[in-house]
C-alpha cells in the first residue's frame, strides 16, 4: 500500500469515526452516515471502516445505530 493510499484510509477512519463521536450518546444510523458519504466512498469502504472501528471496540453497533464507545 502506497504512503498516498494509507494516508486516505487513515484519513477515511478518522472522518467516520469523528462522525459518530460527534452524534453522541444518540448514535447515528449507518445508513443516514453512508447516505452522507455516499459518491465519496464506496459501500465497501464504508463498510470495511464500520467493521474496523467495531473490531477495535471503539464504536458499538445495535439495529444499524452506530454509537461511539472509546
């Protein structure tokens, strides 16, 4: 992986991840957060970032709401 392309998946974590900080306690639902991204990333981005940041345990996800746990 280029130094350019990690920089975009850091920087891609770091955008969803502040997303959900920000919605706080109330969550948000992944699907309103992909709507928001959506034509910037692909589903499958998406959805790599979701599932890094759950296996990471720093945000929790329950009937599609993302919540932030870290």
């Amino acid at each position: 992986m280029s130094a350019e392309t990690t920089k975009a998946v850091l920087t891609l974590v770091h955008i969803i991840g502040s997303a959900i900080r920000e919605a706080g306690e109330i969550g948000i639902p992944s699907g309103h957060l992909y709507a928001m991204l959506m034509g910037k990333v692909t589903l499958e981005q998406y959805e790599a970032v979701v599932n890094l940041l759950k296996r990471q345990k720093i945000i929790s996800e329950s009937n599609h709401l993302l919540t932030y746990i870290a």
